[in-house]
C-alpha cells in the first residue's frame, strides 16, 4: 500500500494505490514534547520530525508516522 523512498537528504512516503479521505493508514506512537523543552527540540534536527497535533500540543511519531505529511486539519 504505501512504500518508502530516499531522495538525496530525505525519506519520502508515498501511496502505491488511491487512499481515500479519512482512511487510517497507520496508528503510532508519539511523545508528548513538554511546552518549556519544545525550544530546544526547534534547535536540533527533531524539528523536522515533529508535530502540532492539537492546540499547542507538539509531539514526535514513532514508526513510519514520522515521515507521513501531517495537517491538524
């Protein structure tokens, strides 16, 4: 269904077939990054790893959710 490739300086995911909206592709994990530590996440290389997944809450998925497009929309 999807697959993984690597381009020069990153791993993209893309679907192999149709994915409808609202379909659930993976369920992952995720730590929670406390609001006063969310600075020192922006300063290192886990930014580009790293989500806003409700109001201000930002957090880093585990397993291949870390490399899927995010929105909160």
């Amino acid at each position: 269904m999807i697959e993984v490739r690597k381009s020069k300086y990153w791993r993209w995911v893309f679907s192999k077939t149709f994915i409808p909206k609202d379909t659930i592709v993976e369920i992952s994990n995720v730590i929670i990054i406390p609001d006063d530590e969310i600075k020192y996440i922006n300063k290192t290389i886990l930014t580009m790893y790293s989500y806003y997944i409700k109001d201000n809450i930002e957090c880093i998925c585990l397993w291949l959710g870390s490399l899927f497009n995010h929105s909160i929309k």
